[in-house]
C-alpha cells in the first residue's frame, strides 16, 4: 500500500493545478502584471537611442523574473490556510513529491505566464523573431525550471515567516543571477544572429545550474522539516 | 502500538503506552500542552528527548507507519476550492488508498455524500468538519489522533463519529482523543486523562 | 565586558602590527601611490568574506545531521563577522578604484562576485530575524548557508563568462604576482592578521550568542 514517488508527486501536482484552475486569480495578476511591465518598460527609454530589438532581452528576462516570483508564493500560502500542509506531511506520501509535485505545478504556471509575456514583447517591440523561435522557447524552459526549483524551495520556508512576500524575492532573487544572465545574453544574441558557439557557452551554464539546483532542492527540502 | 515520552519544556516528561482497542481520553485546560502532545504523536513535531514509535517503528523514518495513522486537528485542513469528494480523494491518493469505494464509503459513513461534489468553501462548518473527519478515515487507520472531533457537529454528525470511533476500536485500532466535550469523550473513552503546565495524569 | 583573552589581544596586536607595517615599512607602489595600500585591507577582508561564508556552509551541513545548537550559534556568529567583512571589501573596493581606475565602481568579476556573496549574506541574516521559532529558524538557515555555498560558484561562473564574452579595456591589475618581496611579506601578514581577527571576532560573537540564549526562557530548550 506505499505510494510512490511519481504517483505522489503527479497527484499533488495535479490537486495544485485544480485549485489554480478554480480560482484563476494569481494566474490573471501574474499575467496582466507581465503585460503592463512589458509596456512600461517601453516607455522608460529613448526609441531614438536604443532600438526596442536591444531592449527587449533584458525587458523580457527582468518581467520573467517578478511575475515568476508572484506566482511562488501561492504555492505554499494555498497549504497555509486551513493546515492542509499538515495532512500532507503525516500522510504516506514521500517528503521529496510535496517538493517535486508543487515545483511541477509551478512550472506550468510560470511556463503559462511565459506564454503570455514572451508574444508580447515580441509584438511590442517588433522582433524578428523567425527561426528563433524554438531556441527562445527553449530557453524559456530551462529558465522557468531553474527558476521553479529554486522559487519553491525558498516559497515553502518564506510562507512560515512574518514577512512572507517580501522575503521571498531577497532570498531569491541572487540565485535567479545564474539563470537570468545566460537566459538574457543567449536571446540577446540569438536575435543578433550571432554565431551559435557564443550561445553554446550560456546554454551550459543554464544547464548546470537546472540539474544541479533541482537536485539539490530536491534532497534539501525533507531537511526543512522538523524530523 | 504507540509509545511516546518526554518532549519540550511545553510537554514534560510524558511517558505513554496505547495499545490495541483502547480509546485515550485527555482532557485539560486550554494551554495544557493536549494539542502540542498530539502534534508530537502525529509526528509534525521532534521531541527534545525520547521518541514516538507505532507498533515499534519510528514514525518520521517511515512512510508505511505514517500511512496508518489518521489525524483530526482543529483546523479543518481542506483545500477550500476543491469539493468535499476531492479532498478526500487527494488523501486517499496520498496514503496510497488503492479501493476506488473508499472515498465514497467514507463520506457516506459521516453523512456527507450528499454535499460531498459541493466546493468546500460553500460549506457550513459543521458539514466542513464532517468532510475533515471522512478525510482522516479514509484509509482505515490504526492508530487515530483525535484533536476536538466534535466540534462544530450537530447530534447526528456526533453519533456518526462515535460510530467510526466504535469501528476502529472493533478492529483493534488505538485512538488518542483530545475535547473540551467531556460527555462524548467520557462515553467513548476505554482510559482517560488529564493534562495541565504539561505534566500527564492518568485517571486510576 | 569580561576580560580579553589571549586570542583577541593576538588578533588585536597583529592587526596593528601588520598595519604598522603597511603604512611605515612597505615601499610605496610606483604606479598607483598611497592608495595602493588599500591592497592590504581589501584582499584579506576579502578572503576572511569567503572563508565565513565556507564556515556557515559547513557547520550548516554538520547542523543537519547532528541538530546541535551550538552549531547553529557558531553559523549565526560567522555570518555576522562574515558580512561585516564583506561590506568593508565593498567599502575598500571603490575607494581603491576611484583614485586608481577614475571610477568608483566597475563591474569587476571580483568585486561582483563579493556582492552577490553580500546579497546571500543579507538575505541569511534576514531569514534567521524572520523566524521565531528557534528550531525551524537553525533549520532554515541551515538549508540557505548551504544552498548560497552552492551559488557562489554559478555566480562565479556566470560572471567569468560575461566578461569572456564582452571583452572590457583591459583594467590595471592591481596585486599582480610579479609583487616584490617586500609587500608580499607584507600583505601574508595581512592575511595572517585578519584570520586571527575572524576567529576572535567569532569568539566573541559566539559568546554572546551563548549567554543571549541562555537568558531566554525556553529559547532552545
């Protein structure tokens, strides 16, 4: 009668998932947030000096960022409420799929988010985006697992503070460096049409740190609790 | 089954043995220590000193041991946005519940089947407390850790609990049992006792 | 305040010492004068930095697996002196640059990196003023000091790869390996010093940290 790691995790996910569904309300905040930061940004530079094209990298990545950071905090403020995250952990369910099965969920949320903002820019700021299209999406993933690995991790302690929201993103907005950096510089230069070995370098990095980082939260998380 | 002894300064040096077919009964002032003492048997919490064991294994080292105990607490542990039904399925998901009747069979035993596909948050907090306790059951534990069952519930949904509580004990379960309602607690108590600053007593 | 002990009269004597020795007895450089010399506070500072970081690292693994207390007071006290050390490498850095590059700041790998250790630092220390609940805050703490140890080097990475890749006017390096005899005894001494100033810092700290949880009722009980 065990449950396994998989099972578990694709379950909770899923219960995530529904909820999110049900509700829709930090999906729509995250996503209209994505919209107006896209376009406020436009209007934070001087067209005439800087083309949008060199802009929009660096416009797209730093929005990826906070309305990935809005929607963490949802993941283990739903569990708060009622002590839901209490029949969890005495359930037979191992520790590591309450981690995996709620950074899946977040993954798709951020990946949803993502769909909205990455058009976005791209019309807003006129990129030809042609070919590039599959890399950036790639990119886009890798990120968002790096992101969700790391945001959840540090969502499920910061939801048992005081200070909940805004500790969040102090804690993790250095770790996110490593993600956002080769994300930014491999769009930037994928829209340049540089050659590819440049993008090669980040796209390693970006690699690293996604199987190291999900690994290591992976393992660390059952060590926040109390046994 | 379930053998559990000092702990923080919160619990004192509490030394318990509960075998099979007994019903615990602990009553105590608010602050006593009832609910943290429960905690520490649920495993959410580590004691300072000495450890919980169920049927000799430890609690937080083992899954399987985990999936026979249930737990009752006095926040109602529903996720609000889903229905009654699939909060429970989740459970029974998450203790590895693999009989598809079991979360209709334990909703029907506390009388919600009928508001079971209802969005828990629409639901009264009585018919919210029936959910909770269809939740804790779902599985069929050995060993239930019962924090204020009671509350909330009208004279049906009480007698449906002391049903449950009959039927755990008839299959040779154990339960802990912590209420303010000392009538429900007396009846379906096999043992009672009483806790204050911590400390434990046992009534003769 | 009790009575020093041996160890902080060392650290404060040999911090004067090799001060003394900076200031009176070291050669100017011929390039970059005076202030030079802020080589001799800036480099060990800095690897007093990294080594509290290494320190709340360790412990923090060792914290986990033991679930000792004083563990978890000994990580709390090196990041204290850690991010004390890391502010005076900020400090030191751009006071260095100004008079030496004509900017206060550039975004040298060394110096980027120090910052972001700074970041970790503060959203360490940050985290443990967040929680109140003695054990989930040692616990906790433990989980960041060892996933920051983990960044440092992505952080690293990542830096290194940028300027690889966007090739800046070669700076003058200051502290190159060619250094005379003279200010490199000079700047081991420094080294030596600071360490010894770390581990009283720490002491002390420590102390305090002791007889602080000692007083509160039940803190960790």
């Amino acid at each position: 009668m065990g449950v396994g790691l998989a099972g578990a995790t694709w379950a909770i996910a899923r219960k995530d998932l529904l909820i999110e569904l049900r509700t829709r309300t930090t999906f729509i905040a995250a996503g209209v947030f994505a919209l107006l930061g896209v376009s406020i940004f436009y209007f934070a530079w001087d067209p005439t000096a800087i083309p949008a094209v060199d802009l929009a990298p660096g416009v797209l990545w730093v929005i990826f960022t906070f309305s990935g950071l809005l929607g963490l905090h949802r993941s283990f403020g739903l569990e708060q409420e009622s002590r839901a995250i209490d029949a969890l952990v005495t359930s037979a369910a191992p520790r590591e799929s309450i981690f995996l099965g709620k950074a899946l969920a977040n993954l798709v949320f951020v990946l949803a988010v993502q769909a909205i903002a990455i058009p976005a820019v791209a019309l807003m700021y006129n990129l030809p985006l042609g070919g590039t299209v599959l890399a950036l999406a790639g990119f886009a993933v890798l990120a968002s697992v790096g992101l969700v690995a790391v945001g959840t991790l540090f969502s499920a302690m910061a939801v048992n503070t005081r200070m909940a929201e805004l500790l969040l993103p102090v804690l993790a907005l250095p770790f996110f460096v490593p993600i956002v950096m080769p994300a930014a510089q491999a769009t930037a230069k994928l829209l340049a049409g540089r050659p590819a070995d440049e993008i090669y370098s980040w796209l390693k990095l970006l690699l690293a740190f996604d199987l190291v980082f999900v690994f290591a939260c992976t393992m660390i998380y059952p060590w926040t609790f109390e046994e | 089954m379930c053998r559990a002894f000092g702990a923080r300064t919160i619990v004192d040096g509490v030394d318990l043995l509960v075998g099979p077919a007994e019903c615990l009964a602990i009553f105590g002032p608010n602050g006593a220590g009832k609910t943290t003492l429960l905690r520490l048997l649920a495993g959410l919490l580590r004691p300072t000193a000495g450890a919980i064991t169920i049927g000799g294994e430890k609690l937080s080292r083992s899954p399987l041991a985990r999936s026979r105990v249930g737990i009752i607490s006095h926040h109602h542990m529903l996720y609000e946005a889903l229905t009654g039904r699939e909060n429970v399925q989740f459970a029974a998901q998450m203790h590895g519940v693999e009989d598809s009747n079991a979360v209709s069979r334990s909703l029907e035993r506390m009388g919600a089947l009928e508001f079971a596909d209802v969005p828990v948050r629409a639901l009264s907090r009585g018919m919210q407390q029936r959910v909770t306790i269809a939740r804790a059951l779902v599985h069929d534990p050995d060993v239930l850790l019962a924090d204020e069952p009671y509350t909330a519930l009208d004279e049906a949904g009480t007698r449906a609990v002391a049903a449950r509580f009959s039927a755990i004990r008839g299959s040779g379960g154990s339960i802990v049992l912590v209420t303010h309602n000392a009538e429900e607690g007396s009846a379906a108590a096999t043992r009672t006792a009483r806790m204050e600053n911590g400390r434990f007593f046992e009534a003769a | 305040m009790n009575r020093p002990t041996p160890l902080t009269l060392a650290a404060i004597v040999a911090v004067l010492a090799a001060t003394a020795r900076a200031i009176f007895f070291t050669p100017l450089e011929a390039v970059q004068g005076p202030a030079q010399k802020i080589l001799y506070v800036h480099a060990p500072a800095a690897w007093v930095a990294f080594l509290a970081f290494g320190v709340v690292a360790l412990v923090s693994i060792v914290y986990l697996w033991l679930r000792d207390d004083r563990l978890d007071r000994i990580a709390e006290s090196s990041a204290e002196v850690g991010v004390v050390f890391t502010t005076v490498v900020l400090i030191t850095g751009p006071l260095w640059g100004k008079p030496v590059w004509g900017t206060y700041w550039t975004w040298d790998a060394r110096l980027t990196l120090t910052l972001f250790l700074w970041f970790v630092y503060v959203g360490y220390l940050l985290l443990r003023g967040a929680v109140e609940d003695p054990a989930m805050r040692a616990r906790y703490s433990a989980v960041l000091g060892i996933l920051g140890a983990l960044l440092i080097p992505f952080i690293h990475l990542s830096v290194y790869l940028f300027r690889t890749l966007h090739p800046l006017p070669v700076l003058m390096k200051p502290g190159a390996p060619s250094m005379p005899r003279e200010m490199l005894i000079t700047l081991l001494a420094a080294f030596a010093a600071f360490t010894l100033l770390y581990a009283a810092l720490l002491r002390t700290r420590y102390r305090y940290a002791v007889e602080r949880d000692a007083m509160t009722p039940g803190g960790f009980a």
